[in-house]
C-alpha cells in the first residue's frame, strides 16, 4: 500500500496563511477531492495529513476533514506544547483514533535552542505516554538540538521533515551531512523523504540536484526509517505531484522490492498507525 506521509490542506485566507506567497498557485483551498484526483493514478491509498496553521483550531479542522476521508489516516495537528493546559489539550485530542502526532513550525523560531527549552521539553514529555509521534521541521542550523532533544527522549519516537532543509541551490552538503549522519544513529529518528524540489530551483531543478542529499539520508537512515512525502500542496512551487513522486520512485529502482515498498508506504504506516516503537 503506498501511503504520503506529508501533505497539508487548508482554505485560503490571507491573513492565517502569510506564508504562502503571493501569486503563487498556493492562493486557493487545497481540500481532500483535489488531493485524491492525483493519489488515485500513482496507486495511493492515503495520506497522512500535517498542520500548516499554528492555532488551536487547526487540529479539530483536520480530524474533522479525516471524519468526511476515509482516504486522511492520520493527522499530524498543532498543539501549544508549553502552555499550561497541554496534558488536558492531548488527552481531548488522542481520544480521536487518527490524532498521531504533534509538530511545531521549529524553524521560524529565532532561537536556535527553542527545542531545548524547559517548557516545551516539559510538554514534549507527554507525547510518549499517548503514543504520539513528533515532527521536527527544522533548519539545518537547527539540527544540533534535534540531536539533543531525540537523545533526552529515546523511547519517544521523532520524524525529520524535508531533510532539514539542505542548501540544495547552494549546493552545500557539509555540515548538513555530518549532522544528519549524527541525528540518524538514534534509532527512535526516521526521515521523511519530502520537501525537496523546493530546495532547489524552482524553474531549472532536475534529479541529479537531489542525488547527492538522496544519497546521504539513505545511507545514514536505511530502508527502514524513510518514508515519501509529498509536501503536496506546497511542491507545486516547484512541480507537481507526479514529479515529487516520480523523483523518489526513480532513486529507488534499484534497491529490492521489499525496500521501495518500506519508503513508499509501509515505514509510514509502522510509524504513524501501527504506533511502532523504536527499532
């Protein structure tokens, strides 16, 4: 079964999306049906749906998008992992069956060392004990504290979206690799394979850019902790759904069966719906 392990949806406003940039094909609602047209051709059964608004609605907004698609298996949602109120927030949202997990915009905050701090540790604690997974979206000047943190958590299981973020259009490998290789020798760590091609130019990318990041993250991950994402709605800054998975299918013609079948789909489900633990 092949499963997308990062895609977003929303209705556009203006104002709760000021990410999004202007005149970009990103200015308009991105909902389940227009997801689902491009899915069925490429052999899809479903998707796991990630939080693109940090606000307490968002994630009631998803789970209840998830309750209308059967095709949502999960919902990665927001959730204010320093306030006060954080144990009674995931104990109303883990009562949802495809509630799976937690992520925070990390690489917007200022401070390198955000992760670290005392109260989002303190809430970050409680995800273990609900069986929910964690999403680190980081910069790669971020990865020093995701080593840190996965480290002080080893039974909490963590994904890296976009590989950090590498300087694909820069062309730098180093110290993203090094980094990298470090975060992957905790075992509780997988790596989305997602988020690339908007690393790298927009208009002139071709595969061979993403060879040598490709090259890194399986070697430092292995078959067993990677798993395709499309980053769909996002990649069509870039290219299309087809290409972002067309990319990664490509990468893998070599390697066994068993393996291509791991990345794009069943690393995804062990991690976000079986509740694996770490290997």
């Amino acid at each position: 079964m092949r499963l997308d392990a990062h895609q977003h949806f929303w209705r556009y406003d203006a104002p709760q999306y000021p990410w999004i940039p202007p005149g970009s094909p990103l200015q308009r609602d991105w909902l389940p049906a227009d997801l689902g047209a491009l899915q069925a051709p490429l052999g899809f059964s479903g998707s796991i749906a990630v939080q693109a608004r940090q606000t307490p609605a968002e994630s009631d907004w998803l789970l209840g998008l998830a309750d209308a698609s059967p095709s949502i298996l999960g919902v990665v949602g927001w959730v204010d992992l320093r306030a006060s109120g954080v144990t009674a927030e995931l104990d109303r949202l883990a009562r949802h069956p495809r509630f799976v997990g937690v992520r925070h915009v990390v690489q917007d905050e200022p401070d390198p060392g955000f992760l670290l701090g005392e109260a989002f540790l303190r809430g970050l604690a409680q995800l273990e004990p609900r069986r929910l997974t964690y999403d680190l979206l980081v910069f790669p000047e971020q990865l020093p504290a995701c080593v840190e943190v996965v480290k002080r958590f080893p039974r909490q299981r963590f994904v890296l979206d976009h590989l950090a973020k590498p300087r694909v259009r820069a062309r730098l490998l180093e110290p993203w690799a090094r980094q990298m290789r470090e975060l992957a020798s905790q075992p509780n760590v997988h790596c989305k394979v997602s988020g690339l091609i908007t690393e790298g130019n927009h208009e002139t990318w071709t595969a061979s850019d993403f060879t040598p990041y490709l090259d890194v993250v399986w070697e430092a991950f292995g078959a067993r902790r990677l798993m395709f994402g499309s980053d769909w709605p996002v990649c069509l800054l870039a290219g299309s759904y087809a290409q972002v998975f067309e990319l990664v299918r490509n990468h893998l013609d070599k390697r066994p069966a068993e393996e291509r079948d791991a990345v794009l789909g069943g690393n995804a489900r062990a991690f976000y719906l079986e509740r694996g633990g770490p290997e």
